[in-house]
C-alpha cells in the first residue's frame, strides 16, 4: 500500500499567498487558470476570500483549476505529465491514498506552515488521453472537472474514490515544524525507513523526526506495505480529517 503526499493548492509561485485558515477551517485555494476550466473563485464560494489573500491580484471572477473535487464524501483529482510518470513508476494504485497538502496561514497571512488538509482513497483510475471528451459534469460533481477539458498529455488520468477536506485544523495534521523553515517538516518515525520519493538522500533527514523537504516535485510517494505502525498512523490522519 502506497501513500501519496500531493503538493496543492496556492504557495509562493502558484498564487503567490498562502491558503487561509478561517475561523479554524482550511480553505486550499485553487491554483489560477488561463484556461481549461469553467470554475472561476466565485463559482466556489472563495471570490471575497482570494481577492483578500491576494490583495487584489487575483479576482473572483478569475478562472481556477478546480482540483481536487470533493462533493458527496468523494474525491476526484486528475494528473498528467511528468507527475503523473512519476505515480505510474511509483506504481501507485488501487487501494492506495493521496494525503493531499499545501501552504497555508491565518487570514492575515501570518503563520504560513506547510498542513494536509484532505484525503483521497483510490477506488477508481481513469485514463482520460489526451483529448478528453465528457460532455457533463462527472458524477456527483457541480463542475466539470479540468482534466475532462481541452488538451492534455497524453497520460492524463484521473483517480477518483472516497474522499474528503478537514473542516479543522489540528495540530496534527500540520507537516511544518514549528521555528523551523517551513519545508522542513516534522514526520513519523517510520517515514524514513519506509522512503519518500525525491528524498533518498541522507542529509536530508535530521533523526527520525526532522525531514528537509525538496522543492521539485508534487507527488512523494511512501510504501507502507508490512508496516503496522504506518497503517495506524495513516488511520488517525484520515480519522482527522473526517473529523472523528
């Protein structure tokens, strides 16, 4: 079984602000789109909210890239290109689980920390090529979906299964280690005996609770098969996440 840490969502060169926490809620703002998508901020109720991160920069009337989709306590997040590689060399898969994460802060855009703030268990993979044809929305979905839109490479594809975003925001979910740069990350003791793709290399690993995280890269993958300690923890993370 493989875990997916996927990298979403505004930070300093996607949006150039951090997603906020409102009231003790995420909100992973979208990055923007030129095209591809017919969501704009607005159509998802965080219009008022980018134009205040952004002061101003980014309306809500500005087209988004509306992934990953959660509606009905599922999940549907497409990939493609050299990413999307990567999970195929990974071998990700059925059964397995994206903890996606981003850049977040406070509404005044104090206190940016790196936080996993939404889960996807795979259920379903579609291979969407590269010219897509889906003439509505998926199912369940009030949007089309991006990668359903326009052109892609030709190893677009979309996983899709149960799935949902924290409605708060515990410290546990937190991946920045607190007065530490925010890529450097606080982890669990198995992460490094267990691997994390784009971090083989040993200065990278502080013991076994401090971990540098590499700039490159939107996918980490980690294979927990065998290890029971990483299924509890994984368990407690979606457990966070679902609110129980």
């Amino acid at each position: 079984m493989r875990v997916v840490f996927s990298r979403k969502g505004f930070d300093s060169s996607a949006g150039g602000a951090p997603s906020p926490i409102i009231l003790g809620q995420p909100f992973s703002l979208p990055i923007p789109a030129k095209d591809r998508s017919e969501t704009t901020y607005a159509d998802l109720d965080l219009g008022q909210v980018v134009e205040h991160m952004t002061k101003g920069r980014i309306s809500g009337d500005s087209l988004c890239h509306n992934d990953p989709m959660f509606e009905g306590g599922r999940c549907y997040f497409g990939q493609t290109g050299p990413a999307q590689s990567h999970l195929q060399n990974q071998k990700v898969g059925l059964g397995d689980v994206f903890l996606f994460f981003g850049l977040f802060g406070e509404f005044d855009g104090s206190e940016r920390h790196h936080r996993i703030y939404a889960y996807l268990e795979v259920e379903s993979i579609t291979y969407l090529d590269s010219n897509p044809v889906f003439h509505g929305p998926l199912r369940g979905l009030r949007h089309r979906h991006p990668h359903t839109l326009g052109n892609w490479n030709a190893n677009n594809t979309l996983y899709s299964g149960k799935g949902n975003k924290a409605r708060t925001s515990p410290d546990e979910l937190k991946l920045s280690k607190a007065g530490e740069n925010l890529s450097m990350w606080k982890v669990p003791t198995w992460l490094k005996d267990a691997g994390l793709s784009f971090h083989g290399k040993k200065e990278l690993w502080y013991g076994n609770h401090t971990l540098q995280t590499v700039g490159r890269g939107q996918e980490f993958v980690t294979d927990i098969s065998n290890r029971p300690e990483a299924l509890r923890w994984l368990d407690s993370i979606i457990d966070l996440i679902e609110g129980t």
